[in-house]
C-alpha cells in the first residue's frame, strides 16, 4: 500500500507532468471505486481546465483546477498515475485517461478499487468526510513542536497514538515503528508517560525518516509506479520493521515483536524504554 512518501513522490511527479497543463479529453469508465467513478461529473468538471497545483493531504492527492474545483485522487492499496503517450499500451484496469495539451496523457489504474478519482467542488475540501477528520501534517515544520500537545493528554500506546489519522495524517506501521526506535521510545509507553522533550525528538525523528524515504523515492510496492513510470523504491535501512527475532542495530539485542493497537509491532526491549 502507498505510504506518505510514496504518495509524497506521485504530488512531485503531478507537480512535473500536470501543473500547468490544460486537460483536452477526458476518457472514463463508471466503474465502482471507493468512491465511484462518474465519467458525466470528471467530464464537465475537468474538460478544459488548467490545472494550478498538486498538493497532498495526508496520503490523498488534491490538484487545483482554474474553476476553484480539486481533482481528488486516493491511491487506495494499488492506485497508481502514470503519464505516457497516448499511444502507449493500456494497463489493464485503467479507468480514467486525461488528455494534457501537451500531447501526453495521465492515467489512472487500480486493480483492487480502493481507490478513487473525483471532484471536489470549490469549499467542499474543508466538508469532505476523507478530509475534514485528518490531524496534523507530519512534515510540517511546526510538527516536532506540536507532537507533544497531541501526544500528552492520552493515555493510549504511543504507537496508536502515531497511527490515528485524526491526530497525524498519513503516518503507516513502518513510519511509526523505525521512527519510535530512533527516538529509543518503547511502542507500549502510555502518551502522556512521556516527556515533552523526548517527544520532540521523536517528531524530529519522524520527519527525518519520512524525509529519508521521500528522498529515495518511496518504499518499494508492486503496484506502485511514479507517472514517469518508473518504480518507488525503498532504500532507507529499515532498523526494526520486518525485523522481528534479528538483532538490534544499536544494542544487539534480539528485536521482540507483538500486536499494540491491533498492528503488528516490532522494538528493541533493551533500547526502547
Ligand atoms: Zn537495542
């Protein structure tokens, strides 16, 4: 499943291929997404538009189109964009191609559907279910500072506390356990169980491996493909995640592993306290 550096990767990529673009022709079959997908709405909303910018919320994609209106893009597990020639071969389980005045063509493909493509009307991003319950970017600069303020007044598992999407948007399994090991914070601690200063190091620690992964292109998954076309890649040292039973990297110690908040959970027992 796309992480928030790889879905950071596609926002560059859109950044590149689309952000000044105007879409020509848009081609889609209805086709039952997470949320459907309505050629009759892509249609009117986008034929003709420029569009103005590509952002990214949490792991969801809004790019600005002249009108005021977002296209709305969520990967799901297997969504990817490309952008190619118009000539290039169809991937099966393509449902939507945008054509761009400059002669190229985004695509949009996903096999599973958990994804989606849509449109946002202009006020609308503030309403959207999706959206409106997201917490606090990751990698925005006052993130470190912030953490603690998020963090303190619960008592659940640090670890769940990172993974709950109304408190930080877009952070997964991996990101939380290697940056909870950086920080040489055990997964289990109670939030409000630990100090203020160690908790902005470990938002100084998340950014720092979101930023290491998003600088190496993003983890590495099958169905992944920047719209370049080429893949994401992973290519940060995992210490911990994947790495039950083995060593740790600081210590030595054997690495335990068990479920915290219903998902698997990988630390050094000597290390993290
Ligand atoms: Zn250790």
């Amino acid at each position: 499943m796309p992480e928030l550096p790889e879905v950071e990767t596609v926002r560059r990529s859109l950044e590149l291929h689309l952000v000044g673009q105007v879409v020509r022709a848009v081609h889609a079959q209805p086709v039952a997404l997470r949320r459907p997908l309505e050629p009759a709405l892509l249609t009117a909303a986008l034929t003709k538009q420029s569009v103005l910018s590509a952002r990214r919320r949490g792991k969801y994609l809004l790019a600005d189109l002249g009108s005021g209106d977002r296209l709305f893009v969520h990967l799901g597990m297997t969504g990817r964009l490309t952008v190619c020639s118009p000539e290039a071969a169809l991937a099966p389980h393509t449902h939507l191609r945008l054509g761009l005045e400059n002669g190229r063509e985004l695509r949009f493909i996903d096999p599973r559907r958990f994804g989606f493509v849509t449109i946002l009307d202009r006020g609308a991003e503030d309403r959207d279910p999706s959206l409106a319950r997201l917490g606090m970017e990751p990698l925005s600069p006052a993130f470190p500072d912030r953490l603690p303020q998020l963090v303190r007044p619960r008592s659940a598992p640090v670890k769940s506390l990172l993974l709950d999407q109304s408190l930080v948007a877009g952070v997964g399994n991996i990101y939380a356990a290697e940056s909870l090991w950086r920080a040489g914070i055990h997964p289990a601690r109670k939030g409000r169980c630990i100090s203020v200063p160690r908790l902005e190091a470990l938002g100084r620690h998340l950014q720092a491996v979101l930023g290491e992964a998003i600088e190496m292109g993003g983890t590495t998954v099958r169905d992944f493909a920047t719209p370049e076309g080429g893949s994401g890649y992973f290519a940060i040292q995992l210490a911990v995640y994947g790495r039950a039973g083995q060593g740790c990297q600081r210590c030595g110690a054997k690495l335990k592993s068990r479920p915290i908040g219903g998902r698997a959970t990988v630390w050094c027992g000597r290390c993290q306290r």
